[in-house]
C-alpha cells in the first residue's frame, strides 16, 4: 500500500514535469504574441511621435513665410506637446524609452518646444535668431527621432528581443529537465527511505522482533486467511525482580534470549508487545493445540545464566482460540486471560472464557463505584477490615484491608494501581480511619510494591494524625520517595530482609517493622532482624474489626 502511494507520487511528479513543459511552449507563443504586439504599440507612438514633430517642423516653417495661420499652428504645437508629454511618462513606452538614447531625444525636444510656449500663448511668434536657431534645434531632434526609431523598429532588433526571450525559455526547459531528474531520485529515495520506516515501525529495537502494529496486521491477514488457530500472549514471571535486583541490562539480556528462542520457534510469528510482554501466533499447520502450548511452556522454561547470577525462568500464558474474532478482539482475550493468569499464584497457563469478559465488566462498574464515590455523588462502596497485630513489645496495631460492600470479596492494591485510583482511594480511607479511630494505634497499609508507595505518599495531605505504617515487599534506592516519607512522618514494614537491608537503613529509610512471610522465614531471619532493631508483627487472628 504504501509503494502504491509512492509509485502514485512518482507518476504525479512526472506529469507535473510534462504539464510544465506543454506550458512553457504555450507561453512561448504567447511571448511572442506579446513582443509583436508590443513592437506593434512601440511602431504606432513612434510614428505618431515622428509624425507630429514633422508636421509642426514643416508648419512652422509655413508660418514663417506668411502662409499659415496662428490658428493652424497653435493646434499643432498642442497635439505635440501632448504627445509627447504622454510619451516621456507612459509606463507602456517606458522600456522602449531606455534604448538608444531615445528618451533623451524626446526629453531635449519637449525642452525646445516648451520654449515657444510663451509666444504661443501669446499667440505671435517673434521673427529673429532665436526663432531660426530653435527651428533648427527641433528639426535636428526630429531627424534623431526617425533615425532611432528606424533602427528599434527594425527586424534585426525585434528578432534580436525575440530570440532572447527564446533564449530564457529553453534555459527554463533545461532546468525543468534537471527538477525531474532531481525529483524521480528524491521520490526513489523516499520510497526506499520510507519503506525502511514501515519496516522499522513494524520492529522492536530491543529484541528484533515484530511489535505490536506488525501483530495486529500480520494477525488480520493471517485471520483473513484463515490460517490462525490460536494467540498467546505471555509473560516473565518475576521479571521485575530481575529489574530491580540486577540492573536493566540483564533484563534486557533476558529479553533477548527469549526473544530469539521464540524466533527459532515460531519464527516470524513472534511478537514483543512491550516490557516483558511477548505474543505468538499459532496457525493451523502445526498440530494439535494443547501439545504446542507445552512446548511454548517447556521452551520458555529453562535456566538464565550470567557472570553475576543464575535463576530459573518460567512465564505465564493467555490463550485466545480461533473462532470467528476480528485481530482486536482476539488480541483483548488473550491479554484478558493472562491477565487471569496473573492473578493466579498456581497457574502458568490460562485460557480465554466469555466469563472473564463479564469480570472485566464487573471490574469497571466497580471502577466506576469508586470515581463516583470520590466525586462525592455516590456512597463508598469499600469496606475497611481491620485485623490486630502485634510488634513483639506488647503493642498494638490495626492491619487495613478492603473489601467491596456488596460481594464482600477483597479490593487489590494492585487492581487500584492499574485503575490510576490508589492514592485518592487509600487517602479517603484514611480520612475516614481517622475520624473514627483516635486510639492511637499505628496503621499498617499493605502494598505490592514500590511504585504504590509513591502514590499513596503523592495523596497524602500534610502528616496523618493517625501513626501509619506503609508495608512493602522490599526496597530500591530512590531519594524523592525518601524525602517524602520524612516529609508525611511515614514509617515502613518490610516482608523481605536481607543483604542490603543495613544499608537501607543506614540510608535513613524509615524501616521499623518486619513482617515475615512465613513461619520459616520468620524462624530463619529473626536474628536479622533483632540485630537491625526490626520489630516483628505478628498477626492476632482472634482479634478484628470492621469499619464501613
């Protein structure tokens, strides 16, 4: 399609080329019309210039010898003057002026006769020298006149004009010649300069693979053919991890690696949609579904190695079948049913259902209860659940969780997150958590991760007055978020510690709390924890409270 559209710009510019030729032919002739024409208005005010100055000369000389009238002579003097007055401004004589010295010509004439002007209008001219020597002055310009009007008017000097102006036409050609030549390579340049573009713009530069516009086309066509049977569309799991324990370049590493594997696989039908988000499309000349699906687990199964570590990798699948989708829709079902598989500790392959539409919807209405909700036009349709804990020194402190109203199943903090709603939800909560609760206890907020402690402390107005503690699994360099956990008075909990937990704290992390994931880990690392000054929390199931 778009060779088609160059093609069309290459052809465009060629009749453009010829259309500009035929034109210039035509305005050659047209040219040449002009020049005649205007050599044809040049020879009339010449002649009538010659033709009234000789006719005066000749009246003149009647006058003098007694056998004209003043009369006769008064009107010829006037037609003279005007002509030649009209001559020496009119823009239509006013190149022919600047040849040959004509213009000076007529200039000095006109000076003569307005000499006589005086005695004209007095109407007797006096007989004497002056008289002769003007007569004669006005009929040596006169001669002049002829003699330079002859010589502009001649065929030498209009075929001399004529093939100027042929001249300047054929060099207008030559470079039309050259703007076509210049033009085809600039458009052959483009066409292949633009050509590389679709390709590149089809291309993820990481990894070499097709992005997401190259799969939603090839995906279309592949439909339109009939010769899909199935898209899948996955994941790394803990690839973020990877990113934030051992530097982007190796994730970008491992990025690559699965990249060309799933190349040698599937070839061209492998896609990088972004981050660690891969798709593959499955056609129909590949055997049975299932049995493919394991060997895209299997392959995407198997021990990254570098000089700095090793781990084992696996990934999470969503499947859409073939049935009769457009490449949209297909492609929204599997990122749908990995998102399933996502949310699923235990499960590394998940196949598109019609129900997870109907979650979907779900999802959005609940969405649409919150920003609702948060206008002030609706109730809160969350409830907060609190759950005692205790830091291993006799204190205690509430644990938030939140639930929907109306199914009593828990709301995400992760869900929040995508839905862009985590801190204005989370400061209404604590707004309200404050206004009932005025015991003193800390209030510990489990998050998932990093990036929601920065946008619960973003809607946070001034420091709480309730004690609050921000629970995150573990923690990365990052002096903004720092400097606004002091700012609010924030304290924080881990649920992993480790090597790089002294120098958190030696940081100035506000780290107080640890609470283990497990019995194991909490029997494991208590050593650790006591020598940093972490209390333990430890959960009082027996004790809990429900606020609406």
């Amino acid at each position: 399609m778009g060779l088609s559209r160059h093609k069309l710009l290459l052809v465009a510019v060629s009749l453009l080329f010829l259309f500009s030729s035929g034109s210039s032919l035509y305005l050659q002739h047209r040219q040449e019309q002009q020049v005649d024409t205007f050599y044809r208005n040049i020879h009339w005010n010449i002649s009538q210039v010659m033709l009234d100055s000789q006719r005066f000369l000749y009246d003149l000389q009647l006058y003098r010898a007694g056998r004209l009238a003043m009369e006769t002579l008064s009107l010829d003097y006037d037609l003279l003057w005007n002509r030649l007055d009209i001559f020496l401004v009119s823009s239509e004589t006013a190149e022919v002026r600047q040849r040959h010295g004509l213009g000076k010509t007529l200039a000095r004439l006109f000076d003569l006769i307005r000499q006589l002007e005086p005695q004209m209008e007095a109407g007797q001219l006096q007989e004497g020298g002056q008289l002769t020597r003007l007569q004669t002055e006005i009929a040596s310009q006169t001669r002049r006149i002829e003699q330079i009007g002859e010589q502009i008017l001649s065929g030498h000097e209009r075929e001399h004009s004529v093939n100027q102006l042929r001249n300047s036409l054929l060099w207008l050609q030559i470079w039309q010649l050259i703007l076509l030549l210049t033009g085809s390579a600039l458009v052959a340049a483009l066409i292949r300069a633009n050509l590389e573009n679709l390709r590149l713009a089809r291309l993820d530069p990481l990894t070499q693979l097709g992005n997401r516009r190259a799969l939603q086309e090839q995906l279309a066509n592949t439909l339109q053919m009939g010769m899909a049977s199935a898209l899948v569309v996955l994941d790394l799991k803990r690839f973020k991890q990877v990113n934030d324990l051992l530097g982007y370049q190796i994730g970008d590493r491992l990025l690559q690696t699965v990249a060309n594997k799933l190349q040698q696989a599937h070839g061209s039908h492998a896609y990088r949609l972004g981050g660690d988000e891969f798709a593959v499309v499955l056609t129909t000349r590949e055997g049975g579904l299932e049995a493919r699906i394991d060997a895209l687990v299997s392959l995407l199964h198997f021990e990254f190695v570098t000089r700095e570590c090793s781990f084992e990798l696996a990934c999470r699948l969503g499947v859409a079948r073939v049935t009769k989708q457009d490449a949209d829709r297909l492609l929204d079902q599997a990122i749908l049913a990995l998102n399933q598989a996502k949310r699923s500790v235990d499960v590394s392959v998940c196949w598109f259902e019609p129900a997870m539409l109907q979650q979907l919807q779900l999802s959005q209405q609940q969405l649409d209860l919150l920003r609702n909700w948060l206008a002030g036009r609706d109730p809160a349709p969350l409830r907060v659940a609190l759950q005692e804990l205790t830091d291993g020194q006799g204190n205690v402190m509430w644990q938030l969780a939140l639930e929907w109203h109306d199914q009593g199943t828990p709301c995400e903090m992760r869900w929040l997150q995508e839905c862009g709603v985590l801190g204005p939800v989370l400061a209404r909560v604590l707004q309200a958590h404050e206004a009932r609760h005025a015991d003193g206890r800390v209030l510990l907020v489990s998050l998932d991760n990093q990036a929601q402690l920065a946008h619960v402390l973003a809607h946070l107005s001034g420091a709480p007055r309730t004690p609050l503690a921000l629970l995150v699994p573990t923690l990365q360099p990052d002096a903004l978020l720092l400097a606004g956990l002091r700012q609010q008075g924030c304290t924080l909990a881990l649920r992993e510690i480790g090597s790089q937990t002294p120098v958190q704290l030696a940081a100035g992390w506000p780290v107080r709390y640890w609470l283990p994931q497990g019995d194991e880990d909490g029997e494991l690392l208590q050593p650790l924890a006591q020598r940093l000054g972490l209390l333990q929390l430890r959960p009082q199931p027996a004790q809990s409270a429900d606020q609406g």
